[in-house]
C-alpha cells in the first residue's frame, strides 16, 4: 500500500513539472512573437536606374618620363660646373668642363707625330722617284744591249723596294692622322654636353652628384637629367586584375601634395609577367603633366575603370546585408498598409563605393539602409517621414511602381 502511494505522489509530481515547463515554454514564445512583432525603426533607400561602374584603385610611384645621367667619358679634374638642380637644361647645352692639360698635351704630341711621319713619307717618295728613274734608264739601255740583265733586275728590285717604303711611309701617315684625331676627341671630352634622344628638348636638372673641384673617373656621375613634361605612375595590379588591364584603357591619379585635383592619363605598358613572389605584375600609366605638378617620387593613387553599366537597377550599397552565409538586402514591402522587411537573395552586378547594380529580381521601391543589423524576415518597420498608415508624406510614391532615377554621369 506505501509503495502504491508513493508512486501516485511520483505521478501527480512528474505531471506537475510537465504542466509547468509547457506553460513557462508557451509564455517565452508568446514573447518571443511579442519581441519579433515589435516595429523597428530604419532609414531606407531608393531603388533607382542609373549608371554603374567597376572601379579599381592601386597604390603607386611617379617616374619621370625620361632619366638621363650625364657623365663624363673621360677622367680629370672638374673645373667648372655649369647647373645646378631645378634647373632647365636643353639637349646639347654644356654641362662641366674637366681640365684639359694633359689632353691638350696629347693633341700636340699626336700633331708631332704625324709631321714626323709627313717628312718620312716626302722622304720615301723622293728615293722612289730616283728608283724608278734609275729603273727606266737601265731598261733602255737594256734595249740597246748596254747593260746586262742582271743590272736591270738590280734595278728593278730597287724601285720595287722603294715603292714598298713608300706605302709603309704613307701608312704611317695615316696612322698618325687617326691618332691626331683620337687626341682631339679626348680633349672634346672635356667638355660634357647633355645629350638625349627625346622628343622634349628641355629637361630639369633632377640631382647634382659633385661639386667642381672633384677629381673625376670616366662615366662618374655629375647631374642627372629629367623630362617631366609627362610623368609614369608605376603600379603593380595582381592577378585577378591583370586580365581586365589593356594599353590605352583611361585612368585617374590623385596625389597626397593635390588631394582635390585629378589628373587623367592612359595605361602605356603592362609588364608580360608576374613576379613569382607576389604574383603581382608591373603597369605603367602615362600623365601629362604641363604644370609640373607632379613630381618623380610622389606617391599616387590611381584609379582605373574596369567595366560601365548604364540604365541598370541599382540600390545604395549600404544596402547589402548578410543572414545565413547569404548576401542580401531587405526590400520595403508595403503590402496590406503597413511597412514590413522582406529578406531579398538578389544576383548582384557591378559593386562600387556607392551603388550595387541588381540584376535580378526585377524590383523598384525602397530598401533598408540603416537598422538592418535588427531586422528579421517579415519584421514591420518604422519609417521616419511617413504616416503611421506606413504611407508616404504628399507628394511622394509608396506603391510598388518602378522608381527611375536618370543621373548624369552614372556612379563613378
């Protein structure tokens, strides 16, 4: 009989415990339906029609157009020099002047040489001319049987060895002459002229490496020379970009020294390979430059145009959510006279700074821009600017007719 006893009181206790739990349970979802139908409010968006555009920024360093180092081709000592940095500097000017004394020197040695080797040569060609004479008597006597055969072959080997001395004489001369001139050259080298092939014909004078006085090897630096008249943005795009670069394609550029000023140039070279280590790949973007603005060194952002859509849906990026691993945005439904979030999974477009591009579904109306992060599917909203009936103040559309907004000039 106790053991009957207690197992109804283990029942009746079981049973109770039950009951409870259910009730607790129905009240927490009872709640939990309170919370979720509770309005929220949010700031939301057009949907609109305009233009759309793919846009890349990369990171990079000006270089001038054309560098050109000018160096002696000689060695001495630096007399004089005649720029400085800053300064414009035109294809042919003179440059420095080296000392020339030894060179000089050189030349009139040279110039020695070769009077010694004119008077050898005039001496040759005397003792040819009475060898061929003494030649030609002994042949006509040889005619008239005066002289024997042996004289005239002794006469003979003697003109010919003078022709000889004679072509020896006026090799040397020649010889001579080429050492004169390369003496002369060498002492042109002192004199260092700035040279380039360029279409510009002023550079500026970008470093000065000595000072005059300073005792110089052949090809030491003295200044460089630098043609700015157009400048190289130099960035490195990585793979998944490079395909989408082509020369010619247009690009901006700002600079940190201009923040408010654009300046516009063209893709001019892509390197045809990517670095292993970075699997990034060398472009170049040529600017003109008329102003001098920009400067070699300077660091740039460049802004390069991958893709436009014009006439496209497209909604604030602010927009773009994301719930269950899922990209996504919450449309403004205003079906049955209230404002409620419908959770929208939409094939995406081009995405820039501003704007997605909506490529499917077809929708117009608002979506939400701001308070989203508290929004479930289905959850009503509070919108500032309407009425508690969720309409729109006068004046303004609530339906869900497309709502087209042409902008000049689309979203850049």
């Amino acid at each position: 009989m106790k053991k009957v006893v207690t197992a109804i009181i283990g029942v009746l206790i079981l049973g109770g415990v039950y009951f409870a739990t259910q009730g607790f349970r129905s009240e927490d979802a009872a709640g939990k339906k309170e919370r979720e139908q509770k309005p929220i409010a949010v700031e939301v968006g057009d949907i609109r029609t305009d233009s759309v555009s793919e846009v890349r920024v990369f990171t990079g360093t000006l270089t001038p157009r054309r560098y050109v180092t000018i160096a002696p081709k000689i060695g001495g000592r630096l007399e004089k020099l005649m720029f400085d940095i800053g300064d414009p500097i035109e294809n042919g000017s003179l440059v420095a002047i080296l000392d020339e004394s030894e060179y000089v020197q050189q030349v009139e040695q040279a110039r020695a040489e070769l009077h010694v080797a004119d008077a050898n040569l005039q001496e040759a060609g005397t003792a040819c001319d009475v060898a061929r004479r003494d030649f030609e008597r002994a042949e006509a006597l040889r005619e008239r049987m005066v002289v024997s055969e042996a004289d005239l072959d002794a006469a003979n080997s003697k003109y010919q060895a003078a022709q000889a001395r004679r072509k020896v004489a006026e090799a040397q001369v020649a010889q001579r002459q080429a050492a004169l001139r390369a003496a002369e050259i060498r002492l042109s080298y002192t004199r260092v002229e700035a040279s380039w092939d360029s279409d510009a014909e002023t550079f500026v004078v970008g470093e000065r490496f000595v000072d005059a006085g300073s005792l110089l090897r052949a090809n030491d630096p003295i200044v460089s020379a630098i043609d700015i008249s157009h400048v190289t943005a130099v960035i490195n795009v990585a793979e998944r970009d490079y395909p989408l670069l082509r020369v010619g394609q247009a690009a901006t550029a700002r600079a940190d020294a201009f923040p408010n000023q654009v300046f516009f140039g063209e893709v001019s070279r892509m390197a045809p390979l990517l670095k292993e280590h970075s699997r990034q790949a060398r472009v170049e973007i040529t600017l003109p430059n008329p102003d001098k603005l920009l400067k070699p060194g300077m660091f740039v952002r460049a802004e390069i145009t991958f893709a436009k859509h014009d006439n496209v849906t497209v909604i604030p990026v602010e927009a773009l959510v994301r719930r269950d691993g899922q990209t996504g945005f919450f449309y403004v439904n205003d079906a049955d006279g209230q404002s409620k979030a419908e959770f929208v999974k939409p094939v995406l477009g081009i995405v820039s700074s501003r704007n997605v591009e909506i490529i499917e579904p077809q929708i117009a109306g608002q979506v939400v821009t701001l308070g989203h992060h508290l929004l479930e599917d289905g959850t009503p909203l509070i919108i500032p600017g309407r009425d508690a009936a969720g309409q729109s103040p006068a004046g303004t559309d609530s339906d869900d007719s497309p709502a087209t907004n042409d902008t000049a000039g689309g979203d850049q």
